[in-house]
C-alpha cells in the first residue's frame, strides 16, 4: 500500500537511511533498493511502508531524556 510522507532528512552514518514523517508520526526508513534516489528533504514522496525487525534477539530501549553521569 502506498503512502505519502515527507523526508525530513537523511542520515549522515548510514547511506540507506532516512527520517519520514507521516502526519504527526517521525520514522526512520530504509530504502533498501535504491529506488528513490536522489532524494531531497523536505519533498513528498509516495512510499511503500513495510515493517521488519532487524536481527536482534531483543528491543534494545533508548532513553534519551535521560542524562549519564
């Protein structure tokens, strides 16, 4: 299924990767195909969603409100 989302940017470490945002919702992406390139930020794009999980055993959560010491 098709949907519409803006890319708000892409991502500096990985080459595949970029931040959408569909409505109120920003996601990281990952065009696996290369299809969409070049990409600009700040464009509409019409997009295929899919979701996966990577290889991991177990979410790994990140609590960036919290400060290390």
């Amino acid at each position: 299924m098709q949907n519409d989302v803006i890319l708000e940017k892409m991502d500096d470490c990985i080459e595949e990767s970029c931040w959408l945002r569909k409505g109120d919702v920003l996601f990281e992406g990952f065009d696996l195909t290369g299809a969409l390139w070049p990409l600009f930020p700040g464009r509409h794009y019409r997009v295929d969603l899919d979701l996966g999980q990577l290889d991991y055993d177990d979410p790994i959560v990140i609590n960036e409100t919290e400060g290390r010491t």
